[in-house]
C-alpha cells in the first residue's frame, strides 16, 4: 500500500484549483481543499417527469439560514435552475428544501445593461457552464447578452455580491422582490435598497415577512421602481404591492465593479441590519468568499478519503456538502448576540434556536444518525429546536418548511429524537421531548395538518395497525414506520427509567407482524375485519404503501430483521426474497397514480430489478443480507449501487436527493457501514470504496478505515482487524468508533463466505434481545 500515494499524486497533477495547488487528496497528505471538489451542479439535470437529483446548486454556508442560487427558471417554478436550460433570469435569494415543497422568502439580483429590460423573460441573458463557477462558497456566472460577470458568495444570513460591467451609460442592477406581497425602498444618501418579501407555500403565519437590506458601495445614477403587473414607476423610490421591485442605474467604465451586500431576517428590518454587520461588516467580496471557503474546508475536512479513483473523490464531497445544507438555521442573533427567532408556528419573535427546511421520513434514515456520528453539538441544538416547535406549536414537526407542511407519512420526529437522546445530544430537553412524543402517541385529535402526529392513531393504538378500508391512505407504510417509531421510544422510555412505557411501546414494536401475509410472503394492507385487502399486488406503488409498493416495504422494519427472517421461514428464504427483488424485470403497478410518476421511472431505467433506490424507503435493504449471515451479498450490492447509480455529474444521482439523506448514504456506504437501526448503537458494515479514510470527531479522535487491495474488481471483505484484532462481526459499535482506533479490511474478487456468519456476528434485532 505504501506506493499509493505516490500512483495518485502522479495521477492527479495536472489537477489544479483556481490557487493553483493540488485539490485531490493522496496518502499522507491532509486534504487542504476539499471544498474545490464539490461539484453543485450534481442532480440539477432534473424535471418533473424525472429526477436525478432535483438539486440546485446552493451557495450557502454549512446549515445557513440563506441559501443563493442562479435561476434558469421562471419565479415560482420549483426548479428552478435547470442544467440543460440556458438562460439566467437572475441570482435568487432561496430556502427551498424539494421542488416539491418549493420556495419561500425569495428574491433575486439581476445586472443588465441597456434600459428598462426589468421584466423576468425580458432580461434573461444567456449563459454558458463553460463561463460558469460554481462552488459551496462561490458562484460566478458570464450574463452574455449584457458583458457582465455577476459574482456571489455567502455568509449565514447575508451574502455579497460583485458585478463586474463593460463600459455603459445605462448598466443596472434589479432588485425583483417576487409575487405575493412585496416591498422595496430606494435610499440614495446610503447606497440602500431595504425591502420585503412575502411569498411562500404555506407552513407561515400571517405576519410572515422577510425584510431585507442590500448595501451598495457606488452611487445611483438612477433610480426607478415598478409595481404590480410589471408596471414601470420612473423616479419613484418606494414600491409595494402584490409584486414589486427597483431598478437602479450607473454608468459604468470598462471593467468597473460594483458590490452589493445583502443580508435578511425573517425578525425585522433593523435585525437585517444587525446580520449585515455581524457578518460581513466591513469585509471586502474576497474576504466574504474566503471565509466561506475556509467554513465549507473545516466540515469537509472532517472526513478525509484517499483512492485512485478521481471520480468517487469528487462524488464523496459533493455528497458531503448536500448532507450539510439541510436543516437550515432558522435563528438570529440578538444585539447580545443571544439566538432568538421568528417563530414560524405563532409568529412570535422568541429565544432560543430553530431549524427548518426537513423531511423527517427521508433524513431520519441516515442524515440523523450521520449527525449523531459527526456533529453531536449540532444536534443538541436541532433537539432544542424541536422543543421550541412543540412548545411554539403544540406538535412536533415532520416536514417542516418553514412550518408545518402537509407531506409525507410517519412518526418520525420521535426516531430523531430517541437517537438523540440514547446517543447523549438531548439531555437539556429530554422530558419535554418525551412529553412531545408521547403526545403523538397518544393523541389524534387537533392536529394541524394530517402529517403531523400520527394519521389513523387510535385504529393502530386499538388494532395495532391502520386499517386499508377506512380512507387513510398509505396505510401499511404508516403502520410500520409507526411500529420503528415505538421501537425508538421504548428504547428512550428504559433510558429514562420509564419501565411501563417501555414495555407498551416494546410490544407496539412489533406490530408489523400483523401486516406479514405468510401466503405471500410480503407486507399487505390488512382491513378494520383483520382480512388482508384484496386484490394484491406486490409491485403496485402507492395504494397502502409511501411511494413505493410492499417489495420496497417489506423491509421497513428496520428494528427486528430476524424478527422478519423468522416471519419468512428462516435466513434462506430472507436471503432469496432479496435476491427477487434484484433478479426480477422491473415491472410495475402505477394505476393508483394514474401515470408513471418519476420514482417508478427511476427504478425502471437503471436495469437493478425492482430496486428503487431513488426513493428513502428501500436504501437499507442492501445492508440486510448480513442479518442471515451472507454478507458478501451486501459487498457485492452495495458496491455495485455506488458504482453505478452516483457520479460527480449533472445527472449523478438516480432520483430525488432529498434533504441529504441519499447523499448521506453515500457517505456513510463509501466509508463502508451504514445505520440500518436508528436507536442502536451500530452501524452495519458493507463494503469500502476508498483506500483509506480518516474520520475526524468532534470529541477529538481520530478513526481509521483501511482497505487493502481495494479496487472495482476486489468488493468483498475477505478479512477483517479492529485496533490490531482479528474482526469478524459485520457491525461496528457507535462506541467504537467514537473512541478512536483503525478498523482495516482486506478485499478481494471472491467473496469470503464465512465472514460474519457466527450468531454473534449479526447485527441487532429486538429478537435477539435480551430484555429485562
């Protein structure tokens, strides 16, 4: 192995960035510049009928409370940069977590020249990726049809932009506030546009506004504003109505730059004010951008990998950076620089932190878990924040945006939750998140929207699951992600030294048996009677199950996979059961949809069965294999999806990323384990991408993955050594890892079959459990 680095080094020379020092990491070497391999452009070539990632390339800090972006679409379009569209209408201000949930609080900076050409169709320039940046902490951009460079990069709350103009008698900057409601103020004496912005998807109060302030340094040569309908008001200063926005003229020299710095706040004007001199001040754009650089280095830099291969190095950053976006900070500094917040439950301005922009049924899988592993402190505050919603809302949150939404299905905050606490990240809030939790599940009435608590509550508190036939859709993807809730609240419940809860929700855990159909051999709504429904077909998407159909399903009990081994007559039939959904056409049911919608596309287009990994429901199920002793099935899997279904490229992911938690199980799976359980102090060993990666935690250890004879020929584990001891188990221990220490494996091109097929070797299940 010693030679490695030196095969990289010679590989990678010619790989340069913009300081012109090596980018891509080698052995022995620390990885200075991880941020200059983050590709943001990764999942944008994405539509309604099709994902492959649905991303934009944010430039954001690390879990800002703003996020910036180019827009090749039209204002409101949820996708709204598109990487085969080819005009810009303008660099919006975004805090948009899915097309799907689509934007709120935004407003965009545009540079023309030329007069009057505000309107967004009107002053849309072309542009080329070719004359493109497009980094973490920096994004520049050629607007063609007008000569201008048009630069931004960011802080939490503001960001700073720079233009850079031909020589022009009539060069502008417009300032579009979008549609419904908006404010803007011309103030010449300061250089200052001040305004605000309404527009949002729901999930607000009434009182919802986000005023910001936008700093110039070069005077206005002009001034005009418009109002509604796109209605030009030359002179005028101030406008405000359902869409409005301000003009402002220079004339400019040849290779002249103007800067404008931004910030916003969701508390009040002045507090704009405040997040514009906290943080950014007096700095210059390069001082701005080089900061950013150094945040984004110091996360992405937590975790180092080393290989031959350009590509994976490329893809695991730029995964990396998707995990850390999402949620966002939804919190603000006090003159005391105390945390304080608008409250988007009450419309209060209260103290303490919170945190918005998730969707708990995907990032509960991996993304949480991933914090747990890295960013402890982070989580305590996100725990915090999710007291504050319980307290502020009287519920807890499971899409949030920057409210409560009506989306998705599941229990999950009490996952989050529980994993928190048993991992030592929520003990300042612990009872009155419990109380939080025990409210969703206990309580139906008085919800505020359906995905909140538990839809059907008292049907699965009486029957132990929600019934197919009373008009509560998704039904059997409720029952069982409510049962892995209940897992996770038992688990927090005997923590606590809360003896009853625990057993009531020990018991409630493993109320997905109740929807095991031994005939079929898959998970199956089952009616208020206690009949299976009926017609069924295990490949129908929708219906009983959350965007996938009972073979993605099946799998989904997450706490007890001998539990459901042992439901399927013993690990051969498991094992073979999983092969089928790999080995099979992939055919499909979409008739409860009535059209193919984009995640069946997905699944049919990638030639992997009926594996549907571009949808959250289903991305543990490679990990499985080990529960009945054939790992090498996992290494083979596992490898082959981060192989095939990732790149570092426009098209680069095989469906919706989602908040993070598909690039997060890139992340965690190129390392080479992954947190099947949430609640569990394990992660599930599959097979490592890369030569070597160091994991650097933030207790200050350091942990080591080591992979000898590493390559695309050689997946399969055939040995293993933990801290200089022969390793045999197919699961790594949280504690573990966290102490520090080197876990090294051995690869090769057959697979060792022994490995990890003691009892003892398995990973977890409550069946295996010894309880007292």
């Amino acid at each position: 192995m010693k030679y490695l680095w030196l095969v990289v080094a010679i590989m990678l020379v010619g790989c340069q960035n913009q300081s012109g020092t090596s980018v891509m990491p080698v052995e022995n070497e620390v990885v200075q510049n991880p941020v200059a391999l983050v590709n943001t452009l990764m999942g944008t070539d994405s539509e309604f009928s099709l994902s492959n990632g649905n991303t934009y390339p944010a430039i954001a800090m690390p879990w800002g409370m703003n996020f910036w972006t180019p827009m090749t679409s039209k204002m409101g379009d949820g996708w709204t940069y598109k990487y085969d569209e080819n005009k810009i209408r303008g660099i919006k201000q975004t805090h948009q977590p899915s097309p799907w949930l689509n934007d709120y609080a935004a407003f965009s900076l545009m540079a023309t020249t030329g007069t009057d050409k505000f309107q967004e169709d009107e002053r849309a320039s072309w542009f080329s990726h070719k004359a493109e940046v497009a980094k973490p902490h920096y994004y520049r951009v050629y607007l063609a049809d007008y000569d201008v460079t048009a630069e931004v990069t960011p802080t939490e709350r503001a960001a700073q932009f720079r233009f850079t103009f031909p020589q022009s008698e009539d060069a502008q900057i417009l300032i579009d506030g979008f549609n419904k409601g908006s404010m803007v103020k011309v103030l010449p004496e300061k250089r200052q546009v001040i305004g605000y912005n309404r527009n949002n998807h729901g999930g607000v109060p009434e009182n919802f506004h986000n005023y910001f302030v936008i700093q110039f340094d070069t005077d206005f040569d002009q001034i005009d504003t418009w109002g509604d309908n796109w209605k030009l008001l030359p002179g005028q200063k101030e406008s405000k109505g359902d869409h409005v926005g301000a003009i402002l003229g220079f004339k400019t020299k040849e290779n002249q730059q103007i800067t404008a710095k931004v910030a916003s706040s969701f508390i009040s004007m002045e507090q704009a004010q405040r997040n514009l001199d906290n943080e950014i001040g007096t700095d210059s754009f390069d001082q701005t951008k080089t900061k950013a650089q150094e945040a984004w280095n110091k996360e992405l830099g937590r975790i180092e990998v080393f290989g031959k291969n350009q590509d994976d190095i490329k893809t695991f950053y730029s995964c990396l950076y998707r995990v850390l976006l999402f949620p966002r900070m939804f919190y603000e500094f006090d003159a005391e620089g105390k945390p304080i917040h608008y409250s988007p439950y009450n419309g209060e301005v209260l103290p303490g932190y919170m945190f918005t922009d998730n969707g708990f049924w995907d990032t509960f899988r991996a993304v949480f878990p991933f914090f747990n592993m890295m960013y402890p402190e982070l989580n305590e505050k996100i725990m915090e924040g999710l007291a504050n919603t319980y307290l502020e809302s009287g519920w807890l949150p499971e899409w949030a945006s920057p409210g409560h939404r009506n989306v998705m299905v599941g229990s999950n905050s009490a996952i989050n939750i529980a994993d928190a606490y048993l991992k030592g990240n929520a003990d300042t809030h612990a009872e009155v998140l419990w109380e939080a939790v025990m409210k969703n599940a206990d309580v139906e009435a008085g919800r505020p929207e359906a995905s909140v608590g538990r839809e059907g509550l008292d049907y699965y508190n009486k029957l132990g699951y929600v019934p197919y036939d009373v008009k509560i859709n998704e039904n059997a993807a409720r029952s069982l992600e409510y049962a892995f809730a209940d897992f996770n609240l038992a688990k927090m419940a005997k923590k606590m030294g809360k003896p009853e809860a625990a057993k009531r929700f020990y018991e409630q855990s493993l109320n997905y048996k109740k929807l095991f159909d031994p005939e079929t051999g898959w998970m199956r709504g089952k009616n208020e009677d206690g009949t299976f429904q009926s017609p069924f077909n295990p490949l129908k998407w929708g219906d009983a199950f959350t965007e996938g159909n009972s073979m993605h399903y099946t799998w989904s009990v997450f706490h007890d996979i001998q539990g459901l081994i042992n439901l399927m007559g013993g690990k051969e039939n498991f094992v073979s059961k999983l092969d089928e959904v790999f080995e099979m056409p992939p055919k499909f049911d979409d008739s409860y949809y009535g059209f193919t919608i984009h995640e069946i596309r997905e699944m049919q287009i990638v030639d992997m069965g009926n594996y549907a990994h571009g949808n959250q429901p289903i991305q543990h199920m490679l990990y499985l294999y080990n529960y009945a002793g054939a790992s090498h099935k996992t290494q083979k899997r596992v490898r082959e999806v981060l192989r095939k279904l990732y790149q570092p490229t426009p098209d680069g992911y095989c469906g919706d990323e989602d908040n993070g938690q598909t690039s997060a199980w890139y992340v965690f799976s190129a390392l080479g384990f992954y947190p099947v359980t949430p609640g569990v102090d394990q992660y599930v060993i599959g097979s490592p991408l890369f030569d070597k990666a160091k994991i650097h935690l933030s207790n200050g250890n350091l942990f080591e993955i080591n992979a000898a004879s590493n390559s695309d020929e050689n997946p399969y584990i055939l040995q293993a050594q933990l801290n200089g001891a022969d390793y045999g188990k197919t699961y790594l221990e949280f504690e573990t890892l966290q102490n520090g220490g080197k876990l090294e494996f051995t690869m090769g091109n057959e697979p060792n079959t022994a490995f990890g097929t003691n009892e003892t070797d398995v990973p977890y299940s409550l069946t295996n459990e010894k309880r007292d």
